[in-house]
C-alpha cells in the first residue's frame, strides 16, 4: 500500500514537467526578425514594454518601475488603460503585484501593437502555469521563449501562441 502515494508523486512531477515543456522543438533557437513600427510612439511604447518584461523575467522591481514610468509617460493619456496599468507598475514595490499588472497591460497593449506594426514579427507568447495555472500571456522580439512570470525558476516555460506580422 505505501507504493501507491509514491506512484501518485511521480505522476504529478511528470504533469508538471510535460506542462511546461515546449513542445516548439526550436525552442533553444532564438529567431528575432527587426521590427518597425507606423510611427514614433508604438516603436517607444514597445521598447518599454520590453524593458518591463526583461525587468520582470529578471525579477528587477526597481528596472520594472522605471520601464513602467517610461511607458507611461510615452503613451500619455493617449491610451487609458495602457497608461494607468504602466503607472500601477511603476509604483508597485511587490514584483507578483507588477507581474499581475504587466499580465494585463499585454492585454491592454495587443490591439495597440497590432494596429501600428508595419513590418516584422513580435510572438505573443504563453505560460499556462502562470498565476495559479490561470495562464498569462506576453509578447517578446525573440521567438525563444524567456518567461517574466517566473523568470529564473522556470524561465523557459511557455509557447509561442501567435505570431504578430
């Protein structure tokens, strides 16, 4: 009878593995194709969401903040949700509160990038373990994946759900 609850740990070590692998067998290939943007205000807008996702997949507070201010004071009041989720970045001092708000300016700020790419690729990407296997999702310049919901523990988590041309 005690083989039974050691069959079932194993069982769930296997699920979790198998969860968060790749199935992307390029997966230790990166592939970053230049971007450029309609105008002058996506391409800022999109560099500062990078440098909040690299802060965050870093676990840098501090370099998410200050990606969250520049972000914020980029896009202005222009876009409403996109300003006031990079302000609530910029002011949070807990790196799970940042992780929240960045999860939902990615979806915020999708329509944003759609709309102004011109040319190249950005990959919107995804974790399904994220926040409590409720998932989240990020875009990122290189098709590698680099998770900011997890960052070095579990860092390469997540697929490449869509491709943004």
């Amino acid at each position: 009878m005690r083989i039974i609850p050691q069959i079932g740990i194993l069982v769930a070590i296997g699920i979790f593995v198998i969860s968060c692998k790749d199935s992307n067998s390029k997966s230790s290939e990166t592939k970053t194709v230049a971007i450029a943007f309609k105008n002058d205000l996506a391409d800022k807008a999109f560099q500062h969401y990078t440098h909040i996702k690299t802060a965050l997949t870093n676990g840098n507070v501090s370099e998410a903040k200050k990606g969250g201010k520049m972000l914020s004071e980029t896009i202005s009041n222009n876009y409403i949700d996109i300003s006031n989720l990079s302000k609530k970045i910029a002011v949070s001092e807990n790196l799970e509160e940042q992780r929240q708000a960045f999860s939902e300016l990615t979806i915020a700020i999708q329509p944003f990038i759609e709309s102004n790419l011109e040319n190249g690729e950005i990959y919107k990407q995804y974790c399904p373990m994220a926040f409590n296997n409720a998932g989240g999702y990020w875009f990122s310049k290189e098709e590698a994946v680099s998770n900011p919901y997890f960052g070095e523990k579990m860092l390469k988590c997540g697929t490449v759900k869509e491709v943004i041309k």
